[in-house]
C-alpha cells in the first residue's frame, strides 16, 4: 500500500493560495486535477510561478518534470508575469483573410514589442491566439479580456491607447 | 423530478411569458459589441415607459447574423433590429408605443434566415440560456424522462443508428456504431465525454451551441449515458471560450437542483453527473486519445489506436467521445423520430450541419442547413454573395484538416463524401470564404504553420515534416524556389499524411495538396529556373531576345 505522503504547507500567508489549495481538495488531491489547478494559480496570479508549480505538484504528488512538462505544453500557461494591460491579437482563419496581419503589425510598431512579450515598463503584454471564435466580427482583438471586433489598423491602435490609459 | 413537476414547470414558465417579448441577443459576438449595454438600456426603457406588464426583455443566445450584430427581435410581431446600439436600444421600446426606432431594420424572411433548417439551433435565438426554466418550457429534458421511462439502451442505440446520425466533429463516424461498440463492451465504470475543443481556426458552431442552448448538449449526454451504460461525464471546452464555459457552469448547477443531474433521474435508477475541464490552448486535444490525456490532467499527446477510446478510454474505461454539435442532435432524434431525422439530407448523409459561414462575404455567420444543399446556395443565397466589387475565389471548409474548393466546384453538394472527393473533408463546420485578393500559396502557409506550431512533437513526419513544409512554402513565397523544391514539398505532403500518428499530422498537407490542385498556377508562378537551367536560358537569351526578362 503507497503511504500517505503529509500534504505540504502553504507557501505563505497569500489568500490566493487558499483558493487553489480549495480547488485541489475537490477534485480529491488526484493528480489529474493538475490542469484545472493550473488555471486555477494562473487565475489567482497572472502566471505560474516555480514556487507555485512545485507546490501544487507536491500537493498532487506529480513528479516536478511531470508539472513543468503540463505547464509549457499549453499555449494558455504562461511562466512569466505580463503587464498590467494585455492585447490580444486573433489569428484565426476568419481574421486572416480580413487582414489581422496588419493589425498586429501596428501593434507591434506602436509598442516596440512582438507577440508573447511584455513592454520594459511593464504595462503591457501582447500575445497572438489561434481563435477566439468570433469570427463574425472579423478581425478581432481582445483587449484586458474584452472583445472588440470590426477592426482596421488605426482603430486597434486607438482602442490600444485608450485601454492603456484606463487605470485596471 | 416527476414528469408532472417537469409539466408544472413548463406550464409556469408560459404563465408568466409577457404579451411582447424583445431578444437581445447575448452570445460572444454581439457581447463584443455591447449587447450587455444594449441589454441595459432596453430594461431601463421599458421601466421608465411603465411597459413592465406587457413586455419583457429577454437575454437570448445566438440568432446568427453576427456580422449585422448586435441583433435586438421583438416577438410575437418578428422584427428584427441590426447593428443596435445602447443609444438607439431605447427607441425599440417607444416604437412599441408609436414611436419610431432608430436601430436599423433587418429582414427577417431574407434567404440567410429562409433557407436554413433548425434543428441544433432550435432554442437558439429563442431561450434564456441561463434559465433551465426557459430550456424546460421548450420540451426541455422531456426526451430524457422518455428514454428513460419508455426505452431500453438498446432501443436508444438503435434509434441512433437508424437516424442516420454521423460524427459532427469532421471525421463523420456513424454515432450508432460507437454508441453501440461503448455499450457492448465490458468496464466495471465507463465514462461519456463531450468534446467541446473547437480548434479549427474560423469555426465557431459550438461555441454558439453551448452559449446559446447548453442544456440541449447535458441532456444529449445524459441520453448517451443512458444508452452505453455510463454514469460520469466530462464537458472538455476551450479556454479561449469564457462564456461558454460560464453557461454550462449555471446549466449544471441548475439541472442539479432539479434533480435532472445526479442520483436516480427521474425516479429512475439512472444516475448521470457531469464535470467540466476545461482545455489549456492546444488544438491537438480535438483528437480524442490527446483530449482524454488533457482530462487526466496530463500533456494532450496523442497515442496509437486501437485500442478505440470505446474500448480503452479515460483511465482504461470505455469511453464514448462525440462532438458539441453531435450531442446536441440527440434530443431532437429522440423527441422527434429516428424516421424524420432520416428523411433529411442525402443517402449517406443525414440531418443538417451547422456551419460558421466567414470571412470575404456579405452575411457573415451562423447557419444550420440540411445535408446536400450546394455550396454556390450557401455562399449565393444565405451568404448573399461577395461584397461589393470583389470576386469569390474559393471556400475553405474543415480548417487546417480540409482544403479549399475553387469557385468553379461550388456545384458540389455539402455531405461527407462529396467533399472528401474534392479533396476537403466536411470538417467541423469552419467556412471561410476567400476572394481574389486572396492569395492561396500563402492560405496553405498559414495552415502549415499552424499545424507546425501546434504539432505536440510525438511522432517524428508531423514534428519535422511540418516545418520542412512550411520552410518549403516560405521559400516559394520568397520567389527563391525551384521546381525541384516543389517537387519536394509534394513528396513531403504524401509522406507526413501517410506516416503521421494522428489525424493532425494525417490532414496537415490537406490545405498544400487542394491549393496544389486547384491554384497550382499560383505556385508555378512564384518559382525560379533551376539553377543551372537558368544559364542555358540566359545564354539562349543573349542569342535573340532579351526583353523576356
């Protein structure tokens, strides 16, 4: 019989961990809770940090590589804190033919990065996806999770810069 | 829950159903463009006007015009308003008063609406996705209660089977053949999951189907359970997909304190719960031995098969795997006859399909239409054509698995085999239009590149294939390639689609193989004399004519 291996401590006094600790619990420790525990950390703190990733795999008693094998597989894990702002550029077939090429072209003039990284002062990341599915609106881009559809070029850029000055 | 308490719900419901009703759509597509504001402004203006005995406003999934969203309808009289905004929501209501509204008017009866058949999309545009009352009111859960009261789970396979029912997922599997293989064979558990993982850039049908009517998906599974002889199910839905997700989410919780989840269904001895997991961004867990790998919390590879995930599922357990689109035509089969159900669509191919009808095209959206119809009838008349001033080169139907189909095919019927024998797949539902603006050598780079990018590196042809494909491509584009390089993307195609683990690397030539075949001028077109015949062309040159360069 495999013993029981005491379940470790919380890394520290942050609530957030509670939450995920309260995720794991009900999906009974096992470890095929380790992709919903995922989500539920990159939730609570915007990424997986190493501390995270080796608590939750002690906590589900899934081997250290096993953990890190899951978190960089996925697209949607992300091991690096973002900015305060996020933009999100569809790439899907729909947006493609409606020329969203462009538009991630002026992104990345505007704010002197390319997609998956995050700006020196930090206030904003850009990131790429394969497809958000609203495709009717084609091209889309999704700024701090909201959906903004029907774009050109120049409007990205001013949606851009109003999100930016919005405090988050 | 007793049938009568079911009634009594329904009957409730209708009860308290206003003399005017106005739908504001509330799916991803018109919530982009503020159908919450939207939503807001109509409540406010029915309160102010004191209209709150006679009509309510109703949030309601999607109505599928999304590219003319977001949509407003005011029933019983079916008007329908386009393009609203919170500032002309509130002239809808003092149109109902006399006034005149300012939101742009729609045509309900255009072909786009006309010429569709709703069947998976019935309760869409219709019912609060957010109330399971609103679900039971439209026969809601009924199908179950029948099944399982007056049908034993041979006989529900069996009307599966004579449906005619094939996968909705792209590979169109007969669905009474899997059901029937799950419920023969033997595990002390077995499991039923529905793959919500709608990778297929461009396609969006099940995103629709599980915002707008995620009861009709948790009681086709509840039926499937039934009939192969589960009790645990899992919904896997992308992440990209956060409404959705939320839907279900309510959809379960509520169908559990009806009792329509749960322990003895029905005062039957059926027990069915279901859990939802949700994906992580990787398009190969669409591929069901990847998906049930993500669903044990693992990395989404898949493995050889057999053994069919029918015989060795979720943790070696039979498990059934159909598709969104796919559960949601259980509940109408049940409700409405295997013998109706038959009647619609071709010989080998029965019922209807929802498709994401997108890109350089007048209507953009969601349709539902019956197997057979051409696809000139779906671009011409439901798509009303290209936009203004530009021409319609080809449609792209199945995504990264299918191909394109040039203009001059558009006769073709729209079932599983007739598109395989032009060389793209029905796929899940993806259908992108291109014009001659488009160009078809980089269309196939797009694809490979995403098939690259998201290759999960188990088997060697997909992993290395993919991105001597693409480098093949680039350098086409680049006007750098020769025919030898030509040469040897086809034989490339042959070899990653013949040697392949899973049906990622299997169907990742598909868009390079039909652009070849229809487009290959394109492609000719962009490449440079070899080398060495570039000497003898030059010398010649010097010859006679030098004006040909």
């Amino acid at each position: 019989m495999r013993m029981k291996a005491a379940k470790p401590p919380l890394p520290s006094q942050d609530k957030r961990w509670k939450i995920i600790d309260a995720k794991m619990r009900k999906l009974g420790y096992q470890s095929h809770a380790l992709i919903e525990t995922l989500h539920a950390v990159q939730e609570s703190f915007g990424y997986l940090e190493e501390d995270a990733l080796k608590w939750v795999g002690k906590s589900l008693r899934v081997p250290p590589s096993k953990v890190y094998g899951v978190a960089t597989f996925y697209n949607f894990f992300t091991l690096k804190p973002g900015g305060v702002h996020t933009c999100v550029v569809c790439l899907g077939t729909a947006c493609y033919v409606k020329s969203a090429a462009h538009i991630l072209e002026a992104i990345e003039t505007f704010a002197q990065i390319k997609p998956g990284e995050t700006t020196p002062d930090k206030q904003l990341s850009l990131l790429t996806v394969r497809c958000i599915g609203a495709c009717g609106i084609a091209p889309a881009v999704v700024y701090d999770g909201n959906v903004a559809g029907r774009l050109t070029p120049d409007l990205a850029i001013e949606k851009l810069k109003g999100n930016l000055t919005h405090a988050s | 829950m007793l049938l009568e308490e079911l009634n009594a719900i329904a009957e409730k419901e209708k009860a308290a159903r206003k003399q005017i009703r106005i739908r504001c759509c509330m799916s991803a597509g018109c919530m982009s463009s503020q159908a919450a504001e939207i939503k807001q402004a109509l409540d406010k203006a029915v309160a102010d006007r004191q209209l709150g005995d006679q009509v309510e406003v109703q949030r309601v999934g999607c109505m599928g015009l999304c590219g003319q969203g977001p949509l407003v309808s005011v029933e019983p009289e079916g008007v329908l308003y386009e393009q609203v905004t919170p500032e002309t929501a509130g002239t809808i209501v003092e149109a109902l008063a006399g006034g005149t509204a300012q939101a742009q008017r729609g045509d309900p009866t255009r072909p786009f609406f006309s010429r569709q058949l709703a069947v998976v999309s019935k309760n869409g545009g219709r019912i609060d996705p957010e109330r399971i009352e609103a679900y039971i009111e439209a026969g809601g859960y009924s199908a179950l209660h029948r099944v399982l009261h007056e049908m034993t789970p041979p006989e529900v396979v069996e009307a599966i089977t004579k449906s005619g029912l094939r996968g909705r997922g792209g590979a169109g599997f007969p669905t009474g053949l899997k059901w029937a293989t799950v419920a023969k064979s033997k595990g002390e558990r077995k499991y039923v999951v529905c793959n919500g993982d709608e990778g297929d850039p461009g396609a969006f049908m099940d995103r629709s189907v599980l915002e707008s009517d995620p009861h009709s998906v948790i009681e086709g599974m509840a039926i499937a359970a039934y009939a192969v002889g589960a009790s645990h199910g899992f919904l896997y839905v992308r992440a990209e997909y956060p409404l959705a997700i939320s839907r279900l989410q309510i959809a379960i919780r509520q169908a559990k304190q009806y009792g329509l989840l749960g322990e003895e269904l029905f005062e039957s001895t059926f027990n069915f719960n279901v859990e939802i997991r949700i994906g992580a961004g990787a398009f190969v867990c669409g591929e069901e031995t990847a998906l049930m790998a993500s669903i044990e919390g693992r990395r989404g590879q898949p493995r050889p098969r057999p053994p069919f995930p029918a015989e060795s599922g979720l943790w070696g357990f039979p498990t059934l795997i159909n598709n969104v689109e796919t559960f949601a035509n259980i509940v109408p089969i049940i409700s409405w006859g295997a013998e109706w159900y038959a009647s619609l669509g071709t010989e080998k191919s029965k019922g209807t399909k929802v498709f994401a009808l997108t890109g350089k095209i007048r209507n953009n959206g969601l349709i539902e239409v019956p197997m057979g119809i051409t696809i000139r009838e779906i671009v011409e008349e439901l798509g009303g054509g290209a936009p203004e001033g530009t021409q319609i080169k080809a449609v792209q139907t199945g995504g990264p698995s299918g191909g394109c189909i040039p203009a001059k095919l558009f006769d073709t019927p729209v079932d599983y085999d007739s598109l395989m024998k032009v060389g793209s797949i029905m796929g899940s539902g993806g259908m992108v239009v291109m014009d001659e603006s488009t160009n078809m050598v980089d269309v196939a780079r797009f694809y490979m590149q995403f098939c690259m990018e998201e290759s999960c590196g188990k088997c060697i042809p997909c992993r290395a294939g993919t991105v001597q494909m693409y480098n093949l491509l680039n350098k086409i584009l680049e006007r750098k390639a020769t025919l030898k390089d030509l040469e040897a993307l086809e034989e490339l195609c042959d070899m990653v689609k013949h040697t392949s683990l899973c049906g990622l690397g299997q169907t990742a030539p598909n868009p390079v193989i039909s652009t070849l075949r229809y487009f290959r001028n394109e492609y000719l077109a962009l490449l440079q004399p070899e080398p060495g015949e570039e000497k003898a062309y030059n010398n010649g040159q010097t010859a006679g004519s030098a004006t040909t360069r």
